[in-house]
C-alpha cells in the first residue's frame, strides 16, 4: 500500500487521521494531523520501521448506502424496490403480505436480519432472491416470521 491524497485512512486503533501531504523530505513522507497533532509516516504507512503501531495508517474504504423498501408476497421472490415506504404501500397489490426496509451498502443487499452482505440479483429496479443469510440467528427469526411471506 502507498498512501495517496485521494484515499481515506485511519489509525489502526481507530483514530481520524488527514493526510496533508506524502512528499515531505526525508524517509517519513506522509505527514498528517491526528486530533490536531501532525505525525510522520512512511510512505507506506507504517509508523515505525521496526514494528507494528496503533498508528500505523488504514484505509478507509467509501461507503455507499442506499435504503429501500420493498412490498413481500407469498411465493414471489422478486421485489420492486420502492424510495420510500409511502411509494410502496401506493404500489402494493392487495394480496401483499409486508413491507420491509431493505439496506443496500456497496450495491450488496444486507441481510434484513443481521446486516451482513448476501448475495441478490439485481435488475432494473428489482432484485431477486433470499432477502436472509444463512447464519442460524437469522434462520431462527426467519422462522419466527414466517407468514410474512419470507
Ligand atoms: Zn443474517
């Protein structure tokens, strides 16, 4: 890894870090603010040379989030995805069972359960597909909703 401008990092323990530059003179060309506190890295990232630090740079990957709402039948797994909870009860049929918040980060569906990434088919609006990962929390209250047409 080379740290660039254009790229979000953090302390490994967590901490906001902005880079302000990676061409300063000498071996620690990154310089950046912690808390208002300029430190030094290598280029790479590394605090110091020997070992590994909690400041030792991370990246930040973007996060892109996208919330909608879809309308959930009995043996459909398709679902149109609504912008809002408002535009889905509109577009509901008659025979809808519920309507459920679904959460899109990375252009993965998450989990209506637990939140973590599963795999969905999108298309056109739509995606397609078990809206629940596999983990036994999330079979457990699957099963505690069923009737919702899940
Ligand atoms: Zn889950």
């Amino acid at each position: 890894m080379i740290i660039s401008m254009n790229k979000k990092y953090e302390t490994q323990d967590g901490r906001e870090v902005r880079i302000l530059c990676v061409d300063a003179e000498g071996l620690d060309s990154v310089v950046g603010l912690i808390d208002g506190v300029a430190e030094r890295w290598h280029p790479n990232g590394v605090y110091f040379d020997e070992e590994t630090s909690n400041f030792d740079l991370v990246e930040v990957k973007e996060t892109h989030t996208i919330i909608r709402w879809i309308n959930i039948y009995f043996d459909d797994e398709s679902y149109h995805l609504w912008e809002s909870r408002e535009k889905a009860d509109e577009g509901a049929r008659k025979d809808r069972v519920a309507c459920k918040q679904v959460c899109i980060m990375n252009k993965k569906c998450l989990c209506i359960f637990c939140r973590n990434p599963i795999n969905i088919k999108f298309w056109g609006g739509s995606i397609g597909g078990k809206l629940f990962c596999n983990r036994k929390e999330c079979l457990i209250k699957l099963s505690k909703s069923q009737g919702e047409g899940l």
